[in-house]
C-alpha cells in the first residue's frame, strides 16, 4: 500500500473527525443531547484525561493542571511513535491490512491531540452557553484543551431486577461510554490488528511475488 493511500484515509478521518467535533461545540451546550434513536443519541461531552475520563492526578500526586500537561505530551510522544510505525511499515511494503490498522490509529490519536493541543486556546467554554471559534477569552491555554466527545449508544438502557443481588434495583445501561470519530478509528485499527493478526504481520503479496521470483532467478543461475 502506497504513502499516498495511506495519506489520504489520515486525511479523510481528520476531517470528519474535527469538522464533526467543531459542529458539536459550536452548536451544542455542554451536556445538552439529542436522541437520532432510542439506542444512539448525541451527547455533548468534554473530556480532559485519558480513556474512559480517568485523570493522572488519580493516579499520581500531581495537580490536575501537571497531569493534564504530561499526558498531552505523552500523547504527543505517543502520535510521533505511531507516525514512524506507519512510515517503516509503509517503506518495508508490509501487508495492506497492517498499514491500514495503523493509518487508521494515527489518525485517531492525531485527531484527538488536536483537541488536546489547541482547543483550549481558540474556543470558550461550554457551560450553559455554546462555545465560539478564536475567542477572546479561551478557556485553557496550549496542551490544556479538552477532547470533545459526542457519540452515545444507550443500547440497552433498563434497570437490574430486584432480585439480583447488590446491583438489583439500580440502572444499567449499555454501551455506556460516550466517544468520537478519532475514537472509532483507533477502536476499529487495534481491532483489525487483534482479529487479522497473521494478516497484518505476514509479508505483503508484493514481497511475496518478489520473494518467489527472486528465487527462480537464483534456481535458474545455479543451473546454468
């Protein structure tokens, strides 16, 4: 698979992914939700840690400013490791279902550490009002944004039995979590390298035909 095919579905996934989380911040308060079905809604939410909303400053004794700042920058780490995964994979013509996995997580955490970079300094909040693009008074600085968030499957969305022991009574819901395009693309790559491992860490067909051929040509010269 060629660098420009690769290029081209980063691009596509980055575009859908900001122009969906600029629509949903510019148009949307905080917390504010519509239903599309009665099992996907969209749900305005923000997030400003890691997945599933968990914080460094949980974790460790940092303030939660200093945990917000180390991860922005792990993340940065983290996407410029990625990057040059896609870029050797892509120069050593591994298999297509590698580099497409891979494609699609890079777009994913790029997408989501643009939110994580910039979107604290060019839009205000969210709290009771809609938010407004190059604000005058931003909510964060650089590296202090918060990931927008807006996909929501309440799939099943019920209460436990009474009888069920110490959850009986108490609402379930399922898929509880709340997420966005870069999310899906990260999901659905590592899910492609989990389901179609050999796939993806097989040699390609390109380098398998020139593997072959390479070996009649040296089975060829050794007759002769």
């Amino acid at each position: 698979m060629s660098l420009k095919k690769s290029v081209l579905i980063i691009a596509v996934l980055l575009l859908i992914d900001q122009v969906s989380k600029f629509y949903i911040k510019t148009h949307f308060v905080l917390g504010e939700s519509v239903d599309v079905f009665s099992w996907f809604k969209i749900l305005f939410i923000e997030n400003s840690g890691a997945a599933w909303g968990a914080k460094l400053s949980d974790f460790l004794p940092v303030s939660e400013s200093t945990g917000k700042l180390i991860l922005t920058v792990f993340r940065l780490f983290a996407v410029a490791g990625i990057g040059y995964w896609l870029y050797d994979s892509i120069k050593k013509k591994s298999s297509k279902t590698l580099i497409v996995a891979v494609s699609l997580i890079f777009a994913g955490a790029l997408g989501n550490i643009i939110d994580s970079v910039f979107y604290g300094m060019i839009f205000n909040d969210s709290y009771q009002q809609v938010a407004t693009v190059f604000s005058d008074e931003p909510y964060g600085d650089m590296f202090y944004g918060k990931v927008v968030d807006m996909l929501y499957f309440p799939i099943i969305n019920t209460t436990w039995p009474e009888w069920v022991p110490y959850f009986g009574g108490s609402d379930f819901r399922f898929f509880e979590p709340v997420f966005n395009i870069a999310d899906m693309a990260i999901s659905t790559g590592v899910g492609i390298l989990i389901v179609f491992n050999k796939r993806a860490f097989g040699k390609s067909k390109e380098t398998q035909t020139d593997t072959w051929a390479d070996y009649v040509a040296r089975t060829e010269s050794e007759k002769e």
